[in-house]
C-alpha cells in the first residue's frame, strides 16, 4: 500500500497444488500517464536450499541460480560475498571483489552506520550509479535486507542494471515532452476525455476558444464541447454507441464573455492497455473568421447581382470594333444615356460610337489599341451626348477578355457619370487660378502664365503694375468689408481697360498687374495714364476713401528676347514706388480739409460750430496755462472730435424720431471709429487718444472704456464740455435749441458726474465774462 520496493520471503503454491518457499523482489509499476499500476519484480524458489539457509556457502549457490547481481556485505560495507552475475557485472575478478567496500563501486558514496543498520533491521531499497573497474558507469536498483548466516550477521544486497529501462524512461520522459509540447502548442483545441464523458487534460487553445480556463472546462465536462445545444444528433449516437469511429461536426458556441464564436470539431477513440479500455482525443479548429468569409462572400454575391442591376453607370461587354457593339448593357443605361438598354444591344437603334462626342471617338479607338496591345486596362474620361442632347462626362474602365489563344473575344467594364466631379473641379481649377474677391486671375495664375508666354512672339511686351496707397488705413479706420470694397471696384476698372490677349491678375493684398503683349511703351504709358485718372476719380467721388487713399501705377516695356518679364516687372514697380512717394507728400497736405468736408457733409455738424468749438476751448486752454502746441491739438481736436461719425448711416445720423438702443449702439460706436481713423492718418494720431475720449463722464459712467476723472485725458474733459455747451444751445432735427443760461446750467448740474468740476467753473466764468447771454436770462 506504500507503493515502494520489496525485498520478502514467502510462501506460494505452485499449479499442483505443491506449497514452495520462495524469495520475492518487487517495486511499484506506473503507466505512460504516471498512475500506478502494480508492482514488477523476480520470483526465485529456494524451497530446495530452505533448511540449508544458514549456510553462506548455500546461499551463495542460490545466488548463482539468478542474473542479478547479488552482494552479502559486512556492517561495515565490505562485500564479502558475490555471485557470478556481479563479476560479470563489474569486471573485477571474484576476489578482487572480496577485497572492496562497497563505496568503491558506487563513485561519491558510501554506507554509513545509520544506513547500514537499517539495512540491516528493516531493509532499503535504492536507485544509484554503479562504477566498473574500468571506470564506467550503469544505472542500478539495489534492495538490502539484514540476514544472520551462522550466526554471523550480514545484509543481503540484489542488484538490478537498468540502464535499458533507465535508458526506456528517459526515452518516454523525451516523447512525452514532446508529446506535451506538440498538445500546448497546437494550433488547434485539443482535449483528452474518458469514457464516461469527462474531461481529463485540454491544451491552450480549447481555453481560448471558450474563454475559460482548463478548471473550468474540467468541471463542465465535454458535453459542452460536442454537443452545446443539446439537439439531437444521429451521427453523434451513432459513435458514442460504437456504431462509428469517428465524429465531425461545425458547432456554434457562445464564448464567456457572450462572444459567438464557430468550431469545426473531430471526436475519434484511442485504445489503450491493448484496447481494453479508451479515450476520445476532442479536436478543435475556430473557424469563425472562415463563416464570416463565407457568409460575406454570398452576401458579396448578392450584393453583386443586386449592384449589377442598380448600378448607378453601365456595365457592359461588347465587340472590339468601331462600333463598340453592345452584348451586354446593364440597366444603367438608360439613367446615363437616354437610351434603353435593348436600343444599344447589336448596335438596333444606334452604335455606342455614335453617343462619343466626336472628338473623343478616334482618341478612345487608339487608347483601346494600347490597352489590347500590352495587356493592361483602359481608365479613361471623356464626353458623351445623351438622348436629350446633354452632354455628359464619363469615367470608363475595362479591359479585354482573351481566348485560350490569347485572341480578344469581348470588352468588359463599366461607364459611370463624372460630370458632378468634372463640375467640381473646373469650380477647384477656377479658385486655384482666380482671386475670390475680385474674380481676377491670382498670382499662381500670373507666373504660370509668365512661364507659358513665347517672348518672342508677344515683343514688344509691357507691364503695368498698381497699387493701392492707403488701403490698411481703410482696413483700420473703417473696416474690412470697406477695403474689399475698394479693392473690388479697382478690380471692375482695371477689367474695363483690359483687351482679350492681355493678362490682368491680383498679384497682391493691394498689388495689380497687367501683362501687355504686342503693346509698346508709349502706348502702355497712354493706357496707364487713362487707368490711373479712372480709379482716383472714383476714389475721389466715394467720399469715404479719399483722406485715406489713392491709386498708384508704374510701367515697363521689354523689346529683346533675351530680356526678362520678371525684369521688366521690377522696373515697373521701381517707378510705380517713385510716384506713390510724390503722391503721400500731397496726400497729408490735404488731409485735414478732406476730413472736415467730409465730416461737414456728412453729419449735422457746420463749419461754424467747430470754429466755435476752437474759440471756447482755446479760452479754456489758456486759462489752464496749456503750452501752445497743446492749444494746436485743441484746436484740431475741436475740429475733427467727431471724426467717426462718418463711419455711421446717414439714416441714423440725421433721423428726427427717437433712436432705437440699436441705433444709440451704432451712434456709441464713433468715438472708436474716430480713433482707427487718427491711428491710420499720421498728422492726426497725436489726437487719435482724445478722440476716444471725449464722450466718458468724470463719474466713470461714460464711453467707451468707463474712464473715471483724471483717468480721462485733459484734452477730452475740456472738448467734452465745450461741444455739449455749443450742442444745446443749437436746433437739431429732434429738439429745439436751450437758451444759454438754460445750457449753463445744465453744465452745472452735471459738474462732478459728466463734467470735470474744475473745468466747469472755468468754463462757466469765460461764458459769463463774454457778455453774450441773452438780455432776461
């Protein structure tokens, strides 16, 4: 029950009936799957030599009768017996082995008295390395008992060589881990179960197919395996009953996580213990992907008969001939030629060649002849004429089908409508080469055109090139969509000048340029001269642009065809820089009085009420003590403060009814608009702060930016109460004018919250000082 060797005497019966003595050696016998399954060993009868036993010299006689190796050893381990078997064995001569201890022949080891002793007492059974006299080595089992034989006590060894079955062992040890290595790494679920149905061993890949690890699936058993949904199966019976020897199936099972995965499982038998009994080997291959392609591959099928029928071009195969005459035309092809499919077929109604738009139809001939010629495919676009007489873009691919003889037999391929994508791309084609302000061509437009040109050809060739001065001051002071739309009408004016062979592009933010061939210098100067009065008239008639701009233009002309375009543009530009200088000189000049006719056209505001303005504050300046380049500034800041307001309707500026909160947002706004305006004029930018300044309230309750006291510039707190004093005292379209001392006092009542106090007092004295309230008041 221990399941060890043993070394006994006993007493067995032999098959007459005859009861023999006998001494039996065994040790444990196990299976290729490691379960014990009994013992093995040598049965010798010493029924003869029984009463004789307590001689050595007949002990040794019984020794002779066997092959294995027998030793009687002293309790110190010297052997003082041995049989033939152990000469042979070890190549000592027999007294050669009567002179050694037994350490000798094992290498490393030797008895001790404990060992001994219990040898001795109880027996032990071992596995060693045995060492030959010529210093080899063999694998050995040895059993040791204790025996007294005449009086004299001994341990009896037998010793075994097996180096075959060592040799065996490690063999199957070698195919079994090869075995095992081949199960857990298979490519395929692999599961051993009973006969019984149960689970005994399943490789990595049934795990992973199911998701659940080898316990798991152990515990489940295999009818989770064969038969997951538990139908009825026939041939399944069939082999659990015998009737077949094997079992294949394709199974849908649900994974753990609730995965539907496919297998295609093989169950076959394989007898053991000479088929006695058996195992079933459960073979496993996922095949979802397999189903999948399957599945996807019929729905491809349908797919392609249902496209096939509603494609939304013309599939065909037709002759290859001139014609293209039709075999086959899909139903398509009424959707993109007008024609029914049937009026095409054999050529009933019309060739295919007659819908080809006719400088198409050779072009298309000799593409095919290539195509035919190298074995390729045709991918081509061209034009086609419809039914109805639209003429429409199509995109074709095909290619040929070959006889065995490499012969062509037939064109297949599909036409399909282009036409959306040809639209899309001449409108891609037209942004590329176009400016989408002004619809000009673009710069990429320009130098392509400038690599194109034949030189030679369009001598003598001239350039203009223009320039809008002023247009970031436009952008700043009064807006982009204003600079667009200055930009836009100089566009329009250009456009009128220009004749069909010259090349007129936006080459820039505020750059033209004009390509003349053929054109000599003088009469590009009288063409330049012509457009240049053009756009500054038209810059001078929009009242809002004339302070803040004007056209500049320069011209070249080359005669040589070794000479340059890009040569002659420079020259261009270096005189159209030369006259934008002379023109900024003027500019400033004017650019107070074009302001302030501007201003005075514009709003309510007179000539008289600014000069007004610059009396009081100059007044109020010098009661200040104001150095005389700040009295300048007054003066100027009395004049243009309300800049701005040019920038805003004249519907709103001169409306008599109340103002809408939208309205009084847009009036509100002109303090700034005046500020970008100043910015953008350097003569004015010194007063550009006041400007923004002049309507917040000493209490911080004013605008824009709720400046409270000294926080506000000087300038603007005096500006401030001078043009509201001159604004009551004057009509305007919604009120009638207060009488002077009404609007002094109202600047009182207002000193310390709009109005800077101290500023008041003064102001109030030099109105009361001037004598000119009215007699009453």
């Amino acid at each position: 029950s221990k399941k060890r060797p043993f070394h006994v005497e006993a007493r067995l019966k032999n098959k007459n009936g005859e009861m023999r003595d006998c001494l039996i050696i065994g040790k444990p016998y196990y299976d290729l799957h490691g379960e014990f399954d009994g013992y093995i060993g040598t049965i010798l009868d010493i029924t003869e030599h029984k009463e004789a036993l307590e001689s050595l010299y007949l002990y040794k006689n019984l020794a002779e009768i066997t092959d294995d190796i027998i030793f009687f050893l002293d309790l110190d381990g010297n052997i003082i017996e041995a049989n033939r078997a152990a000469v042979k064995a070890y190549g000592y001569t027999y007294d050669e082995l009567r002179s050694i201890n037994i350490w000798e022949i094992r290498p490393g080891w030797s008895y001790t008295r404990e060992q001994l002793e219990k040898a001795n007492s109880s027996g032990i059974y071992f596995e060693a390395v045995h060492r030959r006299k010529d210093g080899s080595t063999f694998d050995v089992e040895v059993s040791s008992k204790g025996t007294n034989i005449d009086g004299r006590q001994v341990i009896s060894s037998i010793v075994r060589d097996i180096t075959r079955r060592k040799m065996a062992e490690t063999k199957l040890k070698e195919q079994e881990e090869r075995f095992r290595t081949i199960f857990e790494q298979a490519p395929i679920g692999m599961a051993f179960c009973s006969s019984d149905g149960e689970i005994i061993d399943v490789n990595p890949m049934v795990e992973k197919f199911f998701g659940r690890n080898k316990e798991e699936l152990i515990k489940s058993g295999w009818g989770d395996i064969i038969n997951p949904d538990g139908a009825k199966d026939d041939e399944l019976e069939r082999y659990l009953s015998g009737a077949a020897d094997s079992y294949t199936a394709t199974r849908k099972y649900s994974k753990s996580d609730g995965t539907v995965v496919w297998g295609s499982l093989i169950v076959t038998r394989l007898s053991i213990e000479g088929g006695s009994k058996h195992l079933h080997l459960l073979m496993l291959e996922n095949h979802t992907e397999k189903i999948k392609t399957l599945d996807e591959l019929k729905e491809s099928e349908r797919s392609k008969a249902v496209l096939l029928s509603n494609l939304p071009g013309m599939a065909y195969r037709c002759n290859y001939d001139k014609d293209w005459t039709m075999q086959f035309v899909s139903d398509g092809c009424f959707a993109l030629t007008g024609y029914r499919p049937e009026s095409l077929l054999y050529n009933r109604d019309l060739t295919f060649n007659d819908l080809i738009n006719p400088e198409y139809r050779e072009y298309l001939w000799e593409k095919w002849r290539e195509v035919i010629a190298n074995g390729t495919s045709l991918k081509e676009e061209y034009a086609i004429t419809t039914a109805t007489g639209e003429v429409k873009w199509v995109y074709e691919q095909g290619m040929g089908i070959y006889d065995d003889e490499g012969n062509v037999v037939a064109l297949e391929g599909l036409i399909i409508d282009i036409s959306a994508r040809k639209k899309r791309e001449e409108e891609i084609l037209y942004l590329t080469y176009h400016d989408v302000l002004t619809g000009l061509h673009n710069r990429i437009y320009f130098e392509k055109a400038i690599s194109d040109i034949d030189v030679e050809k369009a001598l003598p060739l001239s350039v203009i090139v223009g320039d809008v001065n002023g247009l970031k001051g436009v952008n700043e002071a009064l807006g982009y969509e204003l600079g667009d739309e200055l930009l836009v009408s100089i566009a329009k004016i250009l456009e009128g000048f220009v004749r069909e062979k010259d090349i007129l592009a936006r080459t820039g933010g505020d750059d033209f340029t004009i390509l003349l061939p053929n054109t000599p210098l003088i009469e590009a100067e009288r063409l330049m001269k012509k457009i240049k009065a053009a756009c500054n008239k038209h810059i001078r008639e929009d009242r809002k642009f004339i302070y803040l701009t004007s056209f500049s233009l320069g011209c070249s002309c080359i005669t040589n065809p070794k000479e340059k375009i890009i040569d002659a543009i420079r020259k261009a530009e270096g005189s159209m820089y030369r006259n934008k200088l002379l023109q900024d000189e003027s500019l400033h000049s004017s650019i107070i009085l074009s302001l302030k006719t501007t201003l005075f056209e514009k709003s309510q505001e007179t000539e008289e009420h600014a000069l007004r303005l610059v009396e009081l504050s100059r007044e109020v300046g010098k009661r200040l003590n104001l150095s005389e380049d700040k009295l300048n500034e007054l003066e100027l800041l009395s004049t243009l403060h309300d800049i701005g307001k040019i920038g805003v309707s004249d519907s709103i500026l001169n409306k008599a009814e109340k103002l809408t909160p939208e309205e009084w947002e847009v009036i509100n706004k002109h303090p700034e608009i005046g500020y970008r305006i100043a910015m953008a004029t350097p003569t004015l930018s010194p007063i550009a702060e006041y400007i923004l300044c002049h309507h917040e309230h000493y209490n911080g309750n004013g605008y824009p930016r709720g400046l409270k006291g000294e926080e506000i510039p000087l300038l603007a707190r005096i500006i401030s109460i001078v043009d509201a004093y001159d604004a009551m005292t004057q009509d305007r379209v919604y009120r009638k004018a207060m009488t002077k001392r009404q609007a002094l006092e109202e600047i009182k009542r207002n000193s310390g919250k709009q109005f800077d106090p101290e500023i008041v007092k003064i102001f109030v004295d030099i109105v009361t000082q001037r004598g000119d309230l009215e007699k009453g008041e």
